[in-house]
C-alpha cells in the first residue's frame, strides 16, 4: 500500500475556501442563466405580446454574449482548482455591464427593471470583499445615472410624448442609493455574524472532543493507576526488608541506592494516588488551602529534589502571598510545563518568574533550547503534537492547557528574540482562592 500524501497546514486551511470559490462561482453560473431565460422571455412577450417595438437585434446580441459568457464560467467552475475573490467581481461586472445595455434599449430610468441592480449589489454583499462591493455599488450608481439621461425611449402605445419629471427621476437616483447602501451595510453586518456564530461552534465542537480526550485518558490514567498499586505496594515491602538486612546495611553503596530506589518508589506512589484523586475533576477531590508563596515554593522544592536538573532559575515579582486551594492537577500542569523546558535544554537551568498582572497569576517558564518551530506554535496545546517525535508525545501540554482552561486561564507560547522559548500561564487569582465563609459549597452565596 502507498503512503498517503499528507497536507501542509496551509494548505488544510485554504482548502475550505478554495471549495467555497468555485461553489460560489457555480451559484453565480446558475443564477445568471436564470437570467438569461428571464431576460428572453421578458423580451420576447414585450415585443411580440404587448405589441412594444424593441430593438431586438441589439438586445438578443446582448442577450447571447451573457450567454456564451456564463458558458465559460461554468466550464471554469467545472475545472478549476482555486477560483480568485476578482473572478467573482468580473463576473458581476459583465451582468451590470449586459444589464445596462439592455436598460438603455429599453427605455433607460423609465424602465421598470432598472431596479434589478439591487440584485446584483445584494450578490455582492455576500460574494465579494467590501472594497469591490463597494466599488460595484459605485459603478451600479453610476450606470443608473447615466441611464437618466441617455437612452432609447419606449414606444408605448397611448403614451406618446409622455416623460418622468426631473424631481420623480431624482427621487428615483435617491430611493437607488438608499436601498443600495443599506442592503450592502445590513447583509455584510449579517454575514460577520454568522462568521463569527459559526467560528464559535466550531471552538465548542473542538472543545467538547478535547474534553471527550481527557475524559478517555483519565479513565486510561486511573485504571492503570489502580493496577499499579498492588506491585508498588510489593517493591515497597521488598525494599525495606533489604534496607533492614545485614548484607546491604552493612554497603554505603548500596545502602544509597536503596534510599534512592525508595525515593523513586514514593514518587510513583504520589503520582499514583495523586491520577486517583483527580480522576474525578480538574480541581481534584482533595484540595489543600494554602497560600501562593508556600504553594509556589513548595513546588519548586519538589521539583529541585525529583529531577536530576542543572537547577532551575526561581523568582517572584512583586507577587502578593494570597490564600489559595492547591490540588494534584494544578502542581501537575506546573510540573508538565517545567519538564518540557528542561527537555529542550537540558544543560542549561531554565527560569520561572512568578508574578502578578490584572488579577491573574501570570507564571512564565523559560529555557535556553532552539525554540518552537512556526507549526508547534499555531498547534500548540493540541494532542500529539510534539518534537520530540515518542509516540504520545505533547500530552503533556495538551493537558496542562485543559487545567489552565478548566480553571479560566490559558497557556500560550513564543520564541524570544535573544533564543530559546517562552511558556506563559495566566490564571485567575478568584479561580484559586478559598471559598468565601459565607459561600454555599456550590459556590452560590447565602
């Protein structure tokens, strides 16, 4: 079997709008061979039925250039791969352009379909971008204009001599003008909303399916957490009957490694029982009030103690010690986001710098590594997307991202000009800090 051929990011991002041109394209094709039809049967029973002379060589020659136009259009539309915003507005261009010549056949501003350029202003609003609908309200205005002074006149049976007023034609040029600007003003308003409806169903669908990953991976975590107490339980037995024999107690050496095997072993207990405690939710089922400098701190600690780290550049600006609710899943992402800046540089310490902006605890980890490439950056956060190219890797930001959201924060990424990259965590200090004592465990107020 061969390998599929895997799309650039780009390329997945333009290929919704390359769709959308040529179906847009193909609306118009339809749409004006209705037109066509429309207009042939208009002048067909106008000339013939209602006894009015029209010029129809000039009109039906009008009428068949549209025709073998709109035949070109939709062979473009069946073949082409990318159809441009400008084709649209050319297309337009040639209906306004047909439209005119057959009003100035036909009676000019006395004529009735004069209004029909509304229909090609409320199409524009919605195909084009709004300089060229602009541009096409402009040029339909001027066409009408132009339409008052110079045309064919009608040969009305009973109405001969009979003419449009100069304050009738202008109410007319005004009445155009209005509807034209509104239909445009209102339908591109109209059209931004449902973008941007649109673009927020799309966040809460993404959303719910990264919750639906988590839910997945926090069973996955607590069962194999479940699993592994019973074996953990065993090696911690064994390893303090060997620390109390006589062989290994009487060994510096490996006296040494088994505290160290014991460490290790009390580390994978924590985590064990920390997954257990959190399977439930983000915040944890055993929270401990603490306060952010001793939370912070703490942290660091830990860090310090469990890693075989050059170190790790600590500091807090100007960061009040307020009171605070610290669970497993908060320490986890910290720690997450830490253990990936010592993988990207793991000879150099890298730095957390705690502090405080606009009600939220601003946390920035930094380290000394070559940085996030420009794809890592506009998926950052999202599930297996790593360089570090293990599989399951990046889940560990995916996850942190999820916590920081969970708790009304967010995580987001860059590279710094003088080298190395740079993790930003803002979270509400109102989403950390205790219930209030007159506070109903709900979180609602008495």
């Amino acid at each position: 079997m061969h390998a599929q051929p895997q799309q650039a990011p780009g390329d997945a991002a333009q290929a919704p709008e390359r769709i959308a041109g040529r179906e847009n394209l193909l609306q118009l094709v339809q749409l004006r061979w209705l037109a066509v039809a429309g207009q042939l049967v208009t002048i067909l029973a106008v000339h013939f039925g209602l006894g009015i002379t029209l010029p129809l060589a000039e009109m039906l020659t009008l009428l068949a250039a549209l025709a073998l136009f709109n035949a070109a259009c939709w062979l473009r539309s069946r073949f082409a791969t990318e159809v441009h915003p400008g084709e649209l507005f050319g297309g337009l261009l040639v209906d306004v352009g047909v439209l005119s010549g057959q009003l100035f056949y036909s009676g000019g501003v006395t004529n009735p379909f004069i209004f029909l350029y509304l229909l090609q202003v409320a199409l524009g609003s919605v195909l084009l971008r709004p300089r060229d609908v602009w541009t096409l309200v402009g040029l339909t205005s001027l066409c009408f204009m132009a339409l008052t002074q110079w045309y064919r006149p009608l040969q009305l049976p009973g109405f001969a001599g009979a003419a449009l007023s100069a304050p009738y034609i202008g109410g007319l040029l005004i009445c155009f003008l209005l509807n034209a600007a509104l239909l445009v003003i209102f339908i591109v308003r109209i059209g931004r909303n449902l973008r941007q409806r649109d673009a927020r169903l799309a966040e809460a669908r993404q959303r719910a399916a990264e919750e639906e990953h988590i839910v997945r991976m926090g069973l996955l975590a607590s069962g194999a957490a479940h699993e592994l107490g019973t074996p953990l339980a065993t090696l911690s037995v064994i390893l303090g009957d060997w620390s109390r024999m006589a062989p290994f107690a009487a060994e510096p050496e490996l006296r040494e490694e088994i505290e160290e095997m014991q460490r290790q072993l009390q580390r994978c207990k924590a985590i064990v029982s920390g997954i257990l405690l959190s399977a439930g939710e983000a915040r944890g089922e055993a929270p401990v009030q603490t306060t952010l400098f001793a939370f912070l701190d703490e942290l660091v600690a830990h860090w310090r103690a469990t890693r075989n780290a050059v170190g790790l550049h600590y500091e807090r600006a100007g960061l009040p010690d307020l009171p605070m609710i610290s669970d497993f899943a908060l320490r986890q992402m910290l720690d997450n986001v830490l253990d990936n800046a010592l993988e990207a540089a793991p000879h150099a310490p890298p730095g957390l710098l705690a502090m405080c902006e606009d009600d939220e605890l601003v946390l920035r980890v930094r380290d000394e590594g070559p940085g996030f490439a420009p794809a890592m950056l506009e998926r950052f956060g999202k599930p297996y997307q790593s360089s570090k190219g293990r599989p399951g890797g990046g889940l560990g930001l995916f996850l942190s991202v999820n916590v920081a959201r969970s708790l009304g924060g967010r995580i987001a990424a860059r590279n710094r000009p003088e080298g190395g990259a740079e993790v930003e965590i803002r979270l509400p200090l109102a989403a950390l800090a205790p219930p209030r004592q007159d506070d109903t465990p709900d979180g609602t107020s008495r």
